[in-house]
C-alpha cells in the first residue's frame, strides 16, 4: 500500500496581494481559530486536497474571488513532489522543483495517480464504458468536510458521479473487497479480450481459402510424381524459358523503335513550323519595295536584298529535304514496330505448345491437372502453417485470459469479503461504543456502504464511527493508499460537551496507526494533542499580506515552469 502524507503549503493571491505558508510536517496538524468564526480555517483545509485536484462539493464563493495559487508540497513513500493548483490548471514536480506533468483539468491527472500509486485501473463509468481514478476518487474515504461530510457518508468531494454507483465502487475498491489487483487483472483481460479479433478474422480468411482450395482439389489420394512427367516437365521448363526471352526481346525492340519513333515525329513537327515562318518570310520580301525593312519588336534596321531573299529561300529548301527525309524514316519505323508486332505471335505458339504439353497424359491425368493439383496441395499446406501460428498466438492470448480471470476470481472470493465484512462490524460495534451509541440500527452493519439514516446528534457520531471503521478496514486489508485523515470540525446538530469531547478524543486516538491527522476546530474542548497548529483567528483574513512576497518568490519557479508548458 501507498502512503501520502502533506509536508507544507502556500496559498497565494496575487489579486490580493496576499498568502499563507504553513509547515505541515507532522503527524497531527490543528486548524483552529480558537472561538472564533469565519477566519477561513475551512478554506485553509479545503486547499489541502484541492491543490492535489480533488474538490471539496461545497464551496465559498468569497474565496474563489481571491483567484489563489495553491502549492502543496506532499511526499508518496517519503519520495517528495509538489503539486501547483491555478485554476483548473495541475502541475507535478519533483523534490527539486523540476516539473514532470502538466494538466488542464484534474480528470487529466489521472495517468499521474495511476503511475505514483502503482495502479493502472478503471472502473465501469457512469455512461458506459471505463474511466480511470481521477483525484477525488483515490481520496474519498480521507476527507470529512464540514458542510457534508457529517450529513451524508462520502458526500464530501465533488465529481464522483463519473462512475456507476460511485460510492459502491470506491469503497469496495478501498477496502479490499475488490482490491487494484483485481482491476489490474481485469485491466489485463480486456486487452487480451481486444487483442483477439484481429488473430481471429485473420483465421477465418485462412479456413475460408482452405476450404475453397478443398473444393478444387482433386481426389485426396493423388500425388505428384515428377518421375512420370519428367521428359514433359523438362520440354515445359525449356518452353517456358523460350517463351519468356522471346517476349522480353520483342518488349524491348518494340520500345526501343517506339521511342524513335516519338523523336522524329517531334523533330518533324518543328521542321514543319520553321518551314512555314521561312514562306512567309520569303513571300513577304518579294512584295515589298523598299530596300530597308525595320524590325517591329527591337526597332534594327535590315536591308531587303536579294542575296537575303535568296538566303531565306535556301534555308526553306533545307527544312523541305529535311522533312522529306523523315517522313521516310518514320514509315520505315513504323513498318518495322509493324513487323515486330506480328511477331508477338510467336508468343501464341509458344504457349500453346506449352498448353499441349500440360495435356499430355499419363492415364487419365494431365501434367495440367498434376502441376494444379500439386499447386493446391502447395498453398493448403502454407495456409495451414498460417492457421497453426495463429492458432499459437490465439492460444497464448486465450492463456492471458484464463489467468486474468483466476487472478479475478482469487480478487473477488466470497470467503475472503466475509472476512473483511466481519472485520468492518467488529471495528463499528466498538467505535459506536465509543461514541456513545449503545444502539445503533442492526442495517447499518449488513454491508460496507450502508444507508445511514440516523436523527438529530447520532447522526454526526455515527457516520464519524462508521467512517473511521472502514478507515481501519483500508488500512488492514487494502493495497490502494493510505492518505492524510483531514476532518473539519467535529461540532455538528448541537453536540454537548460529552459527546464533542468524545468525537474530538476518537478523531485524535482511534485512527489507524501511522496515519496523518489534520483536524480543524474552533476549539479543542481542553483536549491534549502533540502536533503542529495552524491559527486562523481574523474574521476573513486567513491570508497575510506580510508573507506574500516570501510566498511570491517562493512559488514563482513553479508558476514560471506552469506557463511555459502552455
């Protein structure tokens, strides 16, 4: 089992200038005001597992305005981190103040929890399907808050309502009914559980194709004999290669004239082009008077003799000759292209040689129906070592199932919650005695989550016994966590002094040994405690404006490493 414990906490308001630091380190820690009300000693306890993202179901509004920062430095196995809280904003740190997650939201803390407290899990979700452990959840049965958690059994966190029947699950979960390893194990069989559709259609395919093969094969007591066709198989193999070079040959001279092909068509195209600019060049000297032309788009001057007339003629010469000359080639390609064409027919012979030589027969078989046969024998033999390794991989997944399930079973044996069921009444009989509570009601003891429905004084005393029964259960027969008791006030439906001094006396004595306690009260009826005390004793003034340049430097390297990671 885990451990928590609270080391210290800042609280700070920048808006107001103003903050509160206060060492924690200590096995009791009282929050009091000695007498006097609305100090903020409440707000003060509520920060504690607030900061860490679990939220009290009440809170106050005056408060909020002040928009504070909390940093609570806690340790898990005396291993030290700190947590930061602006807002809806959570960040982890280290001991050395190096931040290892952020997170905007506290159901995003999760992963978090689940990794520092060695427990993977989810339960069934409210609306369907798993959720993970958020804050509030690992934290439920260590809080008794002052405005519900005297009124109701474990009604004092908000935004439990996320999983199906949430105190039911919790409480199972923290006292061991239905310990983590039995959600780890489940954990485990839902991904095996995910794991085998894949394998399994992959199967399914592999059977289907076999059982197609089946209905092609032959009659099952044929075998390939390479003996009996072994002259037809060396003519087929021999075919074969001749067939295969002839048509590589052909493929490639085809390309190759094809590619020539395309080159003097594009060639000719531009002699054709250069031939027509050349006429119309010639044809438009010959009309003109003048002995000197200017160009339109550079402004030179050029001379219309007849020795450039005659140039441009002869170059028009040139490009007819030249197209002449191509024409011709191209014919020549084409009929060659022609030519190796028609020889693709000698592909046809060849694979019908081939086609004859799988039909020469030895009986009623064919080499045809020999070589298919052998073929399909080939591809059922491959496809049955398919099925076979997946036939392993499925076998070792079923395997994971079948121990999930066992370490399932041995997480959820009858005999072994009758044992933590007993173990609860004992510690309620006798913490009821304690409390003054000589005859609670006989249902209170049928189950772990029982409805409590008490009037008037008995009502605080006994939900207090009850809590504190199934806080000894966690302690005995959990492997979750154990966390500080924080308990805020113990003065509810107008207890006299026997009964407070009796709530106060079994707060402090009667919790599980080793456990933090922080208790907040506006007086300790002369009870003797050895701890720290936090005082709060100004209506509204729970902050300093005296500590808040400390708290500001203080926190700032946290807030610094917060808003860089945004």
């Amino acid at each position: 089992m885990k451990k928590l414990n609270f080391k210290k906490l800042w609280i700070v308001s920048d808006r107001e200038k103003s903050a509160r630091i206060e060492s924690l380190d200590s096995p009791e820690v009282v929050v009091t005001s000695h007498g006097v009300n609305r100090t903020g000693k409440s707000s003060f306890i509520k920060s504690l597992y607030a900061a860490l993202g679990a939220d009290p179901k009440k809170k106050n509004s005056d408060w909020e305005e002040l928009e504070v920062k909390i940093l609570l430095e806690f340790t898990v196995d005396a291993v030290s981190y700190f947590s930061l809280r602006v807002g809806r904003n959570i960040a982890i740190f280290d001991a050395r103040g190096k931040m290892i997650s952020a997170h905007y939201g506290v159901t995003k803390t999760s992963d978090f929890w689940a990794k520092i407290f060695d427990a993977n899990i989810q339960f069934p979700g409210m609306h369907g399907g798993l959720v993970s452990p958020m804050p509030a959840a690992w934290f439920m049965p260590f809080y008794i808050d002052q405005d519900t958690g005297l009124n109701e059994t474990w009604a004092s966190f908000d935004g439990l309502n996320a999983y199906k029947a949430p105190k039911d699950t919790l409480i199972d979960f923290h006292s061991g009914s239905l310990p983590k390893e039995y959600y780890l194990a489940k954990a485990e069989k839902d991904i095996a559980n995910s794991k085998l559709a894949e394998p399994r259609k992959e199967r399914e395919h592999l059977v289907f194709a076999q059982n197609k093969l089946k209905a092609l094969t032959l009659d099952s007591d044929l075998s390939f004999d390479p003996k009996s066709f072994e002259v037809e198989i060396a003519r087929y193999l021999e075919k074969q290669n001749q067939f295969n070079e002839l048509r590589e040959k052909v493929r490639l001279e085809i390309r190759e004239l094809q590619g020539a092909r395309s080159r003097l068509i594009q060639e000719n195209k531009l002699a054709a082009s250069t031939l027509k600019e050349l006429d119309a060049d010639v044809a438009y000297l010959k009309k003109i008077d003048t002995s000197e032309i200017t160009c339109p788009t550079c402004n030179t001057v050029h001379e219309t003799s007849f020795a450039n007339t005659l140039r441009l003629s002869g170059d028009a010469e040139t490009c007819r000759s030249y197209l002449t000359t191509t024409k011709e080639e191209l014919r020549k390609i084409s009929k060659k292209i022609d030519k190796k064409s028609k020889e693709m027919g000698a592909h046809e012979r060849a694979a019908s040689e081939i086609s004859s030589i799988l039909g020469e027969k030895r009986g009623k078989l064919t080499l045809r129906k020999m070589l298919e046969h052998e073929s399909r024998r080939i591809a059922g033999v491959n496809l049955d070592k398919e099925k076979k390794k997946i036939d392993v991989i499925l076998g070792g997944i079923e395997e994971s199932i079948l121990a999930a399930s066992k370490k399932m079973r041995e997480n959820n044996d009858a005999k072994r919650k009758a044992e933590i069921l007993e173990f609860y009444q004992g510690k309620l009989r006798a913490f009821c005695s304690e409390l003054n509570l000589p005859s609670p009601p006989e249902k209170t003891f049928l189950k772990l989550r029982p409805v409590i429905d008490s009037t008037g004084s008995d009502l605080p005393r006994l939900i207090l016994a009850y809590h504190y029964a199934i806080l000894h259960t966690i302690s005995r027969f959990s492997t979750s966590v154990i966390a500080p008791i924080v308990f805020d006030t113990a003065q509810h439906q107008d207890q006299d002094d026997t009964n407070i001094n009796a709530m106060i006396k079994f707060a402090f004595e009667k919790r599980p040994k080793g456990t933090q306690f922080v208790f907040g009260t506006v007086g300790l009826h002369d009870y003797q405690y050895t701890g720290a005390t936090v005082v709060s004793q100004k209506k509204a003034r729970l902050l300093s404006k005296d500590v808040y340049d400390q708290a500001h430097v203080e926190i700032a390297p946290f807030m610094e490493q917060l808003m860089a990671s945004e």
